[in-house]
C-alpha cells in the first residue's frame, strides 16, 4: 500500500508539473532590407553598315533590345560604358526607355567613360523596358569587324 501511495503521489508530482510547463514561446524575428539595385538585358546585337548614298555618310544601323531593372533605393541613375574606345570613324549610341516616374538621357554616345542614359530612378521593378542601338560611321571607319561590350551599372545620382 506504501508503494501504490508512493506511485500516486509521484503521478501527482509529475501532472503538476506538466500542466505548470509554459504552452508558448515566443521570438523576436529581425529583418535588415539591404538596398537592392540589380539590371539585365536581353538579346544579342549584331549591326551591320553596308550601304550609303552616293555623296552621303554611311547609312547607320540599327538593332532593338530590352532590358529590366529592379531597385529599392531612391534617385537611382543607370549609366553605361564601353570596354574599350571605338575605332576612327565609328560612333556607338544607345538609348533606354525609363521605367515609370524616371528620366530617359535620349540618345546617348558610348564611349570608355561612363555616361548617363536613365536618372530619377526610385523604387521601381519593371521589365521589358526598350533599349535601342545605333552605330555610324564616316567614310573614315575601316571595314572591320568591331566588338565592344557595354556594361550598365545602377548607382545613386
């Protein structure tokens, strides 16, 4: 009879203690947002300047691409430079449509120094944007075949 006693008041000692343990917790959960400025473009570019007008420059060509932005910074600009100059006689020009409430540059000369072609950018994630083209060349452009390669980069103005 001791033992069943003993065994009960163990069984009582142990729902006690069970139905005294906490049914919750709970967690602080911190989150840091990081600024987030990212670019890409789509298709490949391939122009080709093969014909003029007799007593005119070289007629310029043209070739269309797109490309997609995502930041969430305020007054972003996206700013565009060549690996290397062009040769003599030959002029690259690119063009960015803006995303909403931005700033498109126009039509702006590529070169190895960094130029403007988008500013006024905020808080913005839009695709599919236009991004254009365009090489000219004077009779001084040797026939060649030239190859740069353009790289966009997003800061803050």
């Amino acid at each position: 009879m001791k033992n069943i006693f003993t065994l009960a008041l163990i069984a009582l000692a142990f729902v006690s203690t069970a139905s005294a343990q906490n049914n919750t917790a709970s967690q602080q959960v911190a989150i840091n947002v990081a600024e987030i400025a990212v670019i890409s473009v789509q298709g490949n570019i391939n122009m080709t300047i093969a014909s003029a007008t007799a007593g005119q420059a070289p007629d310029a060509a043209t070739a269309s691409a797109s490309y997609a932005v995502t930041t969430n910074g305020k007054n972003q600009k996206i700013s565009a430079k060549l690996d290397q100059k062009m040769p003599e006689g030959l002029t690259l020009f690119a063009t960015m449509a803006a995303p909403s409430k931005a700033t498109s540059n126009g039509k702006v000369e590529l070169s190895d120094k960094s130029a403007d072609l988008v500013t006024k950018i905020s808080n913005t994630n839009q695709s599919g944007l236009a991004l254009s083209y365009e090489a000219v060349a004077t009779v001084d452009a040797t026939p060649d075949n030239v190859a740069r390669t353009v790289t966009y980069t997003i800061t803050s103005n």
